[in-house]
C-alpha cells in the first residue's frame, strides 16, 4: 500500500504524541495536553449533532455534566466499580439525551437552540440545588481510574496516555463515523432536510440518532474529567461550558474531522498562554477570535479546506486549457 504525505504527516503526529512526556516531562504541559484532550471529545460530541446534520445544541454542557456526575455517584455513594461505573455514565446519558432528543428535534433552527440552552440550564438547576450530586458543595474524592491488568493510572504520564487512548478511539469512531453511510445521511439531513426526505430518509430517527451519538461522546468526555480532577461543582453545567465548547469548535472548523482538534488546541494553549493578564486576557483573546471567525466562518481547518479545493480547481482548468492548446497545434500542423 502506497504511503501518501497524509499518511505520513499523520504518523509523525502519533508518535509525537506518543513521545511527548519522555521527551518533556514537565507536568505543567502534560496537563494542559490533558485538558486538551478530553475537551476535544466533547467537542467532536457537538460536531456529531452541530457539524454533520446541523443542529446547533446549547444542552451539550449538560450531557458532559451528567457523564461527570454519573461516574461520582456511582462510585462514591453506589460503590460501583470504576470502570462499571464509568460504562453505566455513558448509558445514563445517552437513555436521557434519548427521552429530551425526541422532545427537542420537534423544533428547528433557532427555536431548537433556545430549547437545548433551556435543557441545560435546566440541568445546571438541578445540579446546583439537588442533595444529592453534593448541590454547591459539588462531589469530592472521585475514584483514579481501577488498575487494568499491570496498568496502573496514579502518575500525571499514565493519566495522559489514558485520556490520549480515548482520543484517538474517538477520533477513529468519528472518522468511521464520517466515512460511513450513517455519516452521508447525516449530512444530506443539514444539506437540506426537504430533499433527504424525498430520498426516503428518515430526518427524525436519523437525527435522533445523531443527537443521542452526540451526548454520549460528551458523556465520555465528562467522565474522563472527573476522573482526572476528582472534584465536581454545578460551573461544570453553566451555559459558558456549552459556548466555550462550540468556541472550539468554531475556531477549528464546524463539521470536519480534524477542526475539534486543532480548534480546542489552539484555544487552550493560548488561553493559558495569556493567563499572566488575568481578567484581562479576553481583551486579546477576544478579538483575535473575532478576527479569525470574520475572515475564516469556516474555522482554520474548513479555510484550509477551501483554499484547496480552489487550487486543486485551478490547475485543472490550467491543465485543461494547456491540453487544449497542445491540440490545437497539433491540428494546425
């Protein structure tokens, strides 16, 4: 099989990343990789629902909280198994975002993005009044991740190549994803839902699908954080979680593969690269994210995706008039 620069580039970035905390053992960065990490799951979560069949959702913020606070619960006050508990997380959430996804969906376009924000606010409500998940006190002493086989996960390196293996399986699940059939659906839905109908598709089911796809994966996001900071608070739910989600998203590029990555990258690491103006970071971090929205609506990797194509179509035309020219004095001569 014939390894192309894609491949390549592809395969440089994993063993960068498999490299990372024997060539840099400094904590500081490790940690930030994995705040990085989990936040691109949840928003390759949004990009199921957001990016592939159009939906703008608010409530993702609360399917992470509800994954986060499920794990605690389970373990702390159920004394369930960490990884039973972790497994149950994800079906709590996905059954949930099952029942509010068939109430949801019955809207459209703005009217669906104020009913999924109320869903979250409703969420974080609950969260913070509730005795249960521990309400302003929030949840402490969350479980490390149980041992599997000799792999232990106590030490900042052993936590961030368990957050690395849960994001390459969700970047390996969105590329499968994105390929498949399901996926073309998904897209031929937020093309025009008119037309997906003529073609015998099912809009409601096939975005139902999608939107408890969705939460699920933020679900596993949201579990995978509280395992690794052990302390949950109602904030976690807060409706700036949900926009600072779709932040990343944006930056990076609504419905490609990659832009969940690069996007929360980029955010991340230059938010803490501002962190020394304290309150006042947003003053520059503001407007460059404004200026990067104006002249790239796309994101980075969508811009890219354009520029691309408009090459790729240039040198077609340029090689089409050239075989044209060669034709042409072929037959004069």
């Amino acid at each position: 099989m014939k390894m192309t620069k894609k491949t390549y580039l592809l395969l440089a970035l994993l063993v960068a990343a498999l490299l990372f905390p024997i060539l840099v053992p400094n904590q500081y960065y490790l940690q930030i990789l994995i705040l990085v990490f989990i936040w691109t799951i949840a928003v390759y979560g949004l990009n199921t629902i957001t990016g592939l069949t159009g939906q703008l959702s608010l409530a993702h913020a609360g399917f992470f909280a509800i994954g986060a606070y499920s794990l605690g619960l389970l373990t702390i006050n159920a004394g369930i198994p960490f990884w039973a508990a972790f497994v149950l997380a994800i079906v709590i959430t996905t059954i949930i975002s099952f029942f509010i996804g068939i109430v949801a969906l019955r809207t459209k376009s703005h009217f669906f993005a104020i009913y999924t924000m109320s869903v979250g606010f409703l969420i974080y409500l609950i969260i913070y009044k509730s005795e249960l998940t521990g309400g302003v006190r929030g949840l402490i002493g969350i479980p490390n991740p149980a041992p599997i086989g000799p792999l232990t996960f106590e030490s900042i390196q052993s936590y961030y190549y368990l957050m690395l293996f849960f994001l390459l399986l969700t970047i390996f699940f969105m590329y499968r994803l994105f390929h498949s059939l399901l996926g073309k659906t998904f897209v031929a839905i937020r093309n025009s839902e008119e037309l997906a109908e003529t073609l015998g598709i099912s809009v409601m089911r096939n975005k139902l699908l999608a939107f408890v796809i969705s939460a699920g994966v933020a679900s596993l996001s949201g579990a995978l954080y509280a395992s690794y900071v052990r302390f949950l608070g109602p904030q976690m739910a807060d409706i700036h979680v949900a926009f600072e989600i779709l932040l990343y998203l944006l930056v990076g590029g609504i419905g490609t593969l990659a832009g969940p990555l690069i996007g929360t990258f980029i955010v991340v690491v230059l938010t803490q690269m501002l962190q020394f103006l304290e309150e006042f970071r947003m003053l520059v971090f503001g407007p460059i994210v404004v200026l990067l929205i104006l002249f790239y609506p796309r994101g980075i990797v969508g811009g890219y995706l354009m520029w691309r194509a408009k090459r790729a179509k240039k040198q077609k035309v340029a090689e089409a008039s050239s075989t044209k020219g060669e034709n042409g004095n072929a037959v004069n001569h």
